[in-house]
C-alpha cells in the first residue's frame, strides 16, 4: 500500500498524486472520465482536483462540467467518503471574482454539482488584489463554520497577499490556508521557488502544483520533429525551443533508463521530492494514460539523480 501524505496542518491524507479534473468534459466525456476516477481510485487514489470553471472554455460548455461528471461518479460508486475533493472559486462565468457574497454563492453551487454537502478543500483560484484579503478570508471562514468546506487553500497567489492572508487568519482566529497550488515543474521552478515557497515551508503549507509535465512536455513524447494529436500540444512544444527544455529532456531520459520508468513518473517523482510538495496535480484523459502518473507513488530518486534533474533545469 502507498503511503498517504498529510496535507499541511490539516488532517486530510491525500494520495502522492492529484488527479486533475481538468480534462473532464473537455477532452475526456463522461464514460472515459469515469474509467479514468476507477483506475485511479483502484490503485489507492484518492485526491481529486477541479474547479468551478472548468471547462466554460470549450464551445457549448458553461463551466461546471467537470465538478458534474464527479458528483455522478461518486453518486454511482457510492464512495464520497473515500475521495478528498479539492475544488476553486473566482473564474466560472457566472461566479467572477472573490467578492464575499461571490465565494458563497459560487459554492453552494459547485456543492449542488458536487452533490455532496462538504467541498474537502476550497480553493481561491485566481487571487484578486483589488479585494481585502480580510474579505476573502472571512467569507471562506464562513463556509467552514456552515460545514460546507472543511479546509481552505489558494492558487495563484503572490507571497505578499498570503502572508496577508495567513497572518489575518492567525490575528482574528479565523479559518487558516492549509495548501498552496503553484503552477511548478521542471521547466517552470520561478514560479514557484523563491518568495512563495518559503512562505509556504514557514507556515507549514503543503504545495500541490499544477501544470506539473508542463502541458505535457514532461512526459517526453515532444521532441524534435514530431507531432502530437494534443489540445494542448501548442503550450507544451514551446519548451523544445529552449535550452533549457532540451536539457531536461536529456536528464529525463537518463534517469528514467536507469529505472526503467517513463519519464513523466521521473518528471514528478522530482517534483514530489521537492520542499513543501504534498502531492502533484496531473490530469489523464484515457485510462492508458495513468500508470506514468501513478508510478510517482512507488519511484524514489537518489540525491544524484535528483540533483541532476535540478541542475539540467536551473
């Protein structure tokens, strides 16, 4: 059995990979979403990540798509108890921003999507400075009291407003961020190390990055002359145009020979072996798809190995 990571201050344990939600009702339709959450779930999954807004980018969707493949699965499975939920506020079309009465409103609705009465973890997607963090903060805290959310998290988020943020809640003994979502990998470390990543390590926030192989660079099927059949294929093959993207390319695959692995499961094992990092967020849209993912769980890189990875991306 893989062994289960504490999120932060918090008594949710969560499986060492996320699975993103992001493709579900977009790339993925309902019966290959359900295929994917049973494969996941039967190898020991158990965190599942989504957003209010996904996917309101596809043509004929509204946002919401997502949490609504979810709540069915989980309605059919019965298994609601056995799933941490980690869900977003502030981007659906008809639920914009982090105004209080917004991330109340924008819950209720994705609990009704979830159908479930208690969102596990509630996150502010996208942080708007133009709102008091005392507003925010207070508003989430809110929907703790009311059972609704057991633990609050923000993604998109500079150092300055969460340590606002943090220091709020410890000052009026309100509901405390537990988690961090951070866009960070391998070819992405800025945006994320530095400012943001101590805050989190001091206050004992637990990272859960996302885009984590890097729109898919990561796994190592994007090289030099080949096309991949990828709605986000664009974002990802950006990276073969950069020294340090071929770089990583090259440690990845001489890592992963030595373990026999796939070089997505390296890309994360690194990934999961850095400071704060709870558990990476990757998102399969077939069930074929999951066993790269699902390897982070079992590969454990030497401090070589790892350093070497660090370096090939610094």
């Amino acid at each position: 059995m893989t062994s289960l990571r504490t999120l932060g201050p918090s008594e949710l344990e969560v499986f060492p990979l996320a699975l993103g939600g992001n493709v579900f009702g977009w790339t993925a339709d309902q019966e290959q979403s359900f295929a994917v959450l049973d494969a996941y779930t039967a190898a020991g999954g158990n965190f599942v990540d989504t957003a209010d807004s996904y996917s309101a980018w596809v043509d004929g969707n509204q946002g919401g798509e997502s949490e609504t493949i979810i709540g069915r699965w989980i309605e059919e499975r019965g298994n609601r108890s056995d799933v941490v939920i980690a869900t977003k506020v502030s981007q659906h079309p008809d639920y914009q921003g982090l105004g209080a009465a917004n991330i109340k409103a924008a819950a209720d609705a994705s609990l009704r999507r979830l159908g479930t009465d208690h969102i596990d973890l509630y996150y502010t997607h996208f942080d708007k400075p133009e709102v008091p963090v005392e507003e925010i903060v207070g508003a989430l805290d809110e929907l703790v009291r009311a059972g609704k959310v057991r633990h609050i998290a923000a993604s998109n988020i500079s150092a300055e407003r969460l340590q606002a943020s943090l220091d709020f809640s410890e000052r009026e003994g309100l509901a405390r961020y537990v988690a961090l979502q951070p866009h960070y990998n391998l070819v992405s470390r800025d945006t994320y190390e530095g400012g943001l990543q101590n805050v989190a390590e001091r206050s004992g926030l637990a990272a859960v990055p996302y885009f984590a192989l890097a729109s898919g660079f990561l796994t190592g099927k994007y090289r030099p002359g080949t096309t991949v059949d990828s709605a986000r294929a664009q974002g990802a093959a950006k990276h073969l145009e950069t020294e340090r993207g071929q770089k990583v390319l090259t440690a990845l695959d001489e890592v992963a020979r030595a373990h026999d692995a796939e070089a997505a499961t390296v890309a994360l094992a690194w990934l999961a072996a850095q400071p704060t990092v709870a558990a990476p967020i990757a998102s399969a849209r077939t069930v074929e798809q999951l066993p790269a993912l699902l390897g982070v769980a079992e590969l454990r890189l030497t401090e070589e190995e790892l350093g070497k990875l660090t370096q090939a991306s610094a």
